[in-house]
C-alpha cells in the first residue's frame, strides 16, 4: 500500500508483503511507545479523562488516516480489496473482523459467569474456522466475485435465491452489527465520561471513515492494523495480572494454583452464614416483587403512599437535608403508567431472583455443565450438558455461514491462499482464546479474596464509575445493613469483566483504557466489516443484480456508501436502547446464519443435485424454524405478540440455539424439495464442476486474476 493507498501492482507482489512488514513493524513498535509515553503522563499527574480521550483520539484519528489514505471508487478494489491482500495480512484482517466486542469483552465474561459452560464459545468459534477452511473458503474464491448472495444466485440461477440471500444476510449482519455498536457506546463512554447515547454516535464516526470511503481495502489494512493494538490490549493485563498473583510470566501454565484456590473459596462462600442471610433478603425482594408483579395499580399506590410517609417522617424528623432530597427524588422517579410500573417490578424480580442464589448464580469454576440461572434465558431449568453441545453446534455452524467472515476470503490472491488465509486467521484468533479463560480466573481470584469481605466505606472507585455510568453493569447494594460487601451484595456483568480487570487488579490506569482501546479496536473492526457486508448486500446484490442491471461501477460504490451510513445510524439507534447483553444477542445472530446459509452454501458446493426450488424452501424453511423458536422461546417476546409469557422448549434448549432446530430443517427441505424439483441446468451444474477443479499450477511470482480457479 503506498502513499495514497494504491495497492502495487501483480510484478511487485512480494516487495508490497515487505512493505506491510515494515509499516505494520512501524505501527506496532508506535503503539508500544504511545502507551510508554501515557504512563509517564499518568505517573507526572495527567488526569484520567486527559488520558482516556489520549487513547480514543489517537486510536481513531489512526484509522481514519487509513481509511482516507485507501479511499477509492473502483469496484474491484471497493469490495474485495483488489484480492491482493497476503494470506498473513488477511488472516490478520480476519482475526480483528472476527474478535468482536462479543469476543473480546464477553468471552471472559461468559468464563468468569459460567465457568466450564461458558467454554462453548470457545469451542463452537474455533471449530466453526476448521469448518470453513475445509468447506466453504476455497470453494468461494474459486467462484470468484464478491459475496455469498452472489454464490447463492450463481450457483441456484434466477434471482430468488439471491434475494433471500440479501434478506438474510442484512437480517444476521445488522443483528451482529447492533452488538458492536453497543459496545463501541459502552467503551467510548469510559473512555471519555460521556453518556452511552453520546458514546455510541462519536465511536461511530470512526467506523464511518474506514468503510465509508474505502470499502474493503481501507477496512481490510484498518483491521490490520486493529487487531494489533486489540491483542496488546488483551495480552498485557493477563501478564501483569499473572505476575502480580503468582509471580508467573507464563500464565497459561501457572494459573491452576488460582484456580485451586478460587474453588476452595466458592465452597467457602456458599456455606458461608452472612451469604446465607444476603441471599434469604434478596429471596424477600423477589417474593415482594412477584406480589406487585400480580397487582401493578395497588402496587403503585402502596409504592407513593410508602414513599410519602418516609419524606414526611424525615422531615419532622429533621433528618439531614440529603436524606430529604433523596426521598422526595425517590418519589419523583416513581413511574407514571402500569406499563412502566410492570417493566420496573420485572426488573426488580429479575435482579433479586438471580441475587438470591448461591454465589450470585456464579457457576462454580471447575463443575461441567453445571446450571447456570440467567446464562441465556433466565431460566434454571434448562438441561446444562445439552445446552452446552447445542450452542457449540449453532457456533461452529454459524462461524462457518457468516456472510462477513466468508466475503474475507474473496479478497486473497488465489484458492491456495484462501486456505492458508483460514490456518493464519485460526492462529491469531487462539492468542487471544488462550487468554480469555486465564483472565477469568485471574479475576475471580481478585474479585473472592481481595474484593468481597471489603468495608463498603472503602470500596474501589471504579464501582462507584461504572455504576454511575449504568447500573445494570456494575452495582452494590448493603442488603444485610453490616457495612461489609458479600458476593451475592455484588453485580458484576459479565460484559465487565475485561473492562474492569485492571483497575480491579490495581493495575495502573494507562492499561485501564489501554484495555478500553483494545475492545474499541475489537468492536470498530467488526463493526466496520458488518456493515460494508450489508451495504454490498443491498447495493451489490439486490440493486445492481436485480433492479438496475445497467447501473454503474462508480454508481453502485457511491450507493453501497450510502447504505453504509443508513446502516450505521440505524444499528446506533437500535443499540441505543440496550435491548439485551452482548454475548446472547450475537450468539443469535450465529443461529440465524447457520439456519439460514449453512445447508444452502455446503449442499450446493458438494451436491450437484440441490435445485434453485430446493435452496429457495430450505433457506426459508431454516429461517422460519429459527426465528419462531426464538420468540417463541422468549417471554417478552410471547407477551408483545400477546401469548402467555410461558416460553416453548424443545427438549429444554435455549432460545439462542434455535440453530439446532433451524439448520436440520433447512437441510431437510432443501434435499427432499430437490429431489422432487427439475434438476439443475447446465449453467448450474457446470459451476460445481468448476469448484471441484484442480488448482492450475502458476509461477509463484506471478498474481492471481479476480476469477482465478474458474
């Protein structure tokens, strides 16, 4: 990539792979310094805001020079990078596109929550890169063009088809998509002070540069350069951490004399008497929220009748004015409608609900498949071993059907290197899975034995931040009047964990935002490749291939940039009213897209027989399965639609792994429906012929045509 971003030309590929060493050498070493320099701000006074806005600016101004440095309007280069990105450097790319903010902040999270259950992403996520390497990436480069509705209309002719391929990959891409946004709000708003709102629309300016003005080649050499400071950030307070507990440099191998401990301490907590009592009080709270739950409107006027009684004890008490004014406040914040006041009970219900069960519903560390109360769903009644085994089934398969993760691997030089692309994606993406589960029980330890037992006089100004900052992440509560903070006093959200480690390991507070820096890097890149998947979507796929034909190259570039900023700002809106947790909301998004493209994409590569009618029922059929499991198996789902709030089970599983049901059903249609239909045509079956070709052989030196393998 030079000055202005051109890519060099097929004669120079192997001094354009020495550049990016040298730049991306460059960039890194930068990186190392700039953090460097922060904490020589931090220990010389500089304030934390002047830091965090240090660490968010020069992150995003970097990204923005590189998105303007690649901005182009030629198709090639738009949406697939010109396909000259090396296999190293698109595996990286990858990586970043893939570590999402559900990755990178959730995965710990879901560790340090669910303990051996959460370690289904873990598994579900790396086996879906084995399934794409063997199944999907060489086939699609082969076929060449631009993106998976294209394979979908190419491979099963006509244009249905690809239309359900646009609906479905808009569908899983803006479900993916509001996650990110969500978390690009919740770190921006850390780095700077600003409220979530705020957060999100000054995080998404960044996004906006890079995928606006260059597509793929400024997201891919952005992403680049994200997944370097995402794996810094990761790395570094999972070292300092081990260092500071154990004394280890390796913590992959030192980190077991933690995890004894923090096992001996959950067997501790769970017999120990004051736990018993804070979790007797919050069993209280959820019986009394349940009796409002049955009667709302009394609820509410006993609610203002009690409030109003306290002010005035207060004030004929002469109570200080602060007491006061917090009770009058309490009386103004009361809600004004039943619907508030139902959703406020439910809230309530829900907290002290999972408050009252041992250790907080903290699933012990080391117990397989042990149940987990809230993991998806709220509900402990799931069975755990099967839960597990469905969820790492919708992740493989959904891993290997994501439209963005899939688009990638168009961008490489050839098949060959589509291939080596997934082995060099899977080893940076492991650097950071092998970190995610010390990091929960680094965490754990400090939060067992240096945080519960603590005077709530003394507590860590951090709690009081994020709790200011959103409740629902971090809050405390002295339920037993004691003054000392009990596990089950304490909600820690699993989207926390990352977030809040280094301040809770009293790290100092240049690794706080570096960390902060890191999963905004996690989130940008994923946001970035996401929305460039739907915006090529629509203006690719249904714009160019169905409705104006005769359209344009620079016509249809300035239209996907278009549906770029649409997508954008619609996916804030969504995000902006925190419909639901990171790592549940996009473990959905992986069942829709195994439902939905999985059978389709695999039975039309390696069945010649699967017919356009055949591929049109299944898609649908998946779909329909996936997405009627999934509100059917969700309370307020069932309540909006009117149904009673009772949630549907197949045989216990979770609503987000209605991919369990969806692709057997997808696959079951696709096949009987094409051996019932019209075999395909020539042009079809010609296609496969071509997929299943030997690789020609080619000079090294020599680079590859956008359709190389037909």
């Amino acid at each position: 990539m030079d000055d202005t971003g051109q890519p060099p030309p097929p004669q120079t590929t192997r001094s354009f792979a020495r550049s990016l060493h040298r730049r991306y050498a460059l960039f890194t070493a930068g990186v190392v310094l700039f953090v460097i320099v922060l904490a020589l701000g931090e220990r010389a006074g500089w304030p934390r805001h002047g830091i965090g806005a240090s660490f968010l600016i020069a992150t995003v101004l970097i990204y923005a020079a590189i998105g303007l440095l690649s901005r182009t309007t030629d198709e090639a280069e738009y949406y697939v990078a010109g396909r000259r990105v090396p296999a190293m450097y698109n595996g990286m790319a990858t990586a970043a596109d893939w570590m999402s903010a559900a990755s990178f902040i959730g995965t710990a999270g879901v560790l340090y929550l669910q303990g051996f259950a959460g370690l289904a992403y873990i598994l579900g996520w790396t086996g879906g890169f084995c399934l794409v390497a063997l199944l999907l990436a060489p086939y699609l480069r082969r076929f060449g063009q631009y993106t998976v509705p294209d394979f979908l209309g190419a491979r099963y002719g006509g244009q249905l088809p690809r239309l359900i391929g646009v609906g479905a990959t808009v569908l899983v891409s803006f479900v993916y998509v509001v996650v990110q946004v969500y978390g690009v709000g919740l770190i921006t708003s850390h780095l700077t002070g600003f409220n979530f709102e705020i957060g999100i629309f000054v995080g998404l300016g960044g996004v906006l540069v890079c995928s606006f003005l260059g597509g793929m080649r400024a997201v891919t050499w952005t992403q680049v350069a994200q997944y370097i400071v995402l794996i810094i950030a990761y790395v570094v307070p999972v070292l300092w951490l081990s260092v500071n507990q154990t004394g280890s440099w390796v913590p992959w191998l030192s980190y077991g004399q933690q995890l004894a401990v923090v096992t001996q301490r959950e067997g501790e907590l769970r017999a120990d008497p004051r736990e018993l009592d804070v979790q007797r009080l919050w069993a209280q709270r959820a019986d009394d929220a349940r009796r409002k739950l049955a009667d709302v409107p009394a609820a509410m006027v006993a609610d203002a009748e009690r409030l109003a009684r306290e002010a005035d004890r207060l004030r004929a008490e002469n109570a200080p004015l602060a007491e006061i004014q917090q009770a009058e406040r309490g009386l103004q914040r009361l809600p004004r409608t039943v619907a508030d006041a139902r959703a406020g009970y439910q809230r309530e219900l829900t907290l002290a609900d999972a408050q009252s069960r041992p250790m907080a519903g903290i699933a012990p560390q080391t117990d397989p498949f042990a149940a987990v109360a809230g993991a998806s769903t709220g509900s402990p009644e799931s069975p755990p071993r099967r839960n597990f085994l469905a969820l790492v089934f919708c992740l493989m398969l959904g891993t290997a059907a994501m439209p963005h993760v899939l688009t990638r691997y168009y961008t490489t030089p050839g098949v060959a290197s589509a291939r080596r692309s997934v082995g060099w994606s899977l080893s940076f993406i492991v650097l950071l899975y092998l970190c995610a589960p010390v990091l929960a029980v680094l965490v754990k330890y400090q939060v067992f034995t240096e945080l519960v037992g603590t005077s709530f006089g003394a507590l860590p100004d951090w709690i009081r931040r994020w709790s200011k900052l959103d409740s629902g992440l971090v809050s405390v509560q002295d339920i037993n009047a004691d003054g000392i903070l009990q596990l089950s006093e304490l909600r820690l959200a699993g989207d926390m964990i990352v977030l809040a480690a280094p301040e809770l390991g009293g790290l100092p507070l240049v690794v706080t935002y570096l960390v902060a820096a890191g999963g905004l890097a996690a989130a940008l890149s994923t946001a970035d490749g996401l929305l460039l998947t739907i915006s090529n979507a629509l203006s690719h796929d249904l714009y160019y291939r169905v409705l104006n034909p005769r359209a344009s190259a620079v016509k249809r570039v300035m239209l996907s940039k278009m549906m770029v900023l649409v997508a954008a700002v619609a996916a804030a809106w969504v995000a902006s009213l925190r419909i639901a947790g990171i790592l549940p909301f996009v473990s959905a998004a992986f069942s829709l897209a195994a439902a939905a493209f999985f059978p389709a994409l695999v039975l039309g590569i390696f069945w010649r027989r699967a017919t356009r009618a055949g591929a049109t029922a299944g898609m649908l059929a998946g779909l329909a399965v996936c997405v009627g499991y999934m509100i059917a198996g969700l309370p307020a789902a069932r309540m909006w639609l009117g149904l009673s709030p009772q949630p549907l089970r197949w045989f216990g599983i979770d609503p987000v792994s209605a991919g369990v049901f969806g692709v057997p059903a997808g696959a079951l249609v696709l096949i009987v429906v094409s051996l019932l239909s019209r075999r395909p045509g020539p042009a079809e079956s010609s296609l496969v012929e071509q997929l299943h070709q030997p690789v020609p052989a080619r000079h090294p030196g020599t680079a590859a045509s956008p359709t190389s393998g037909l």
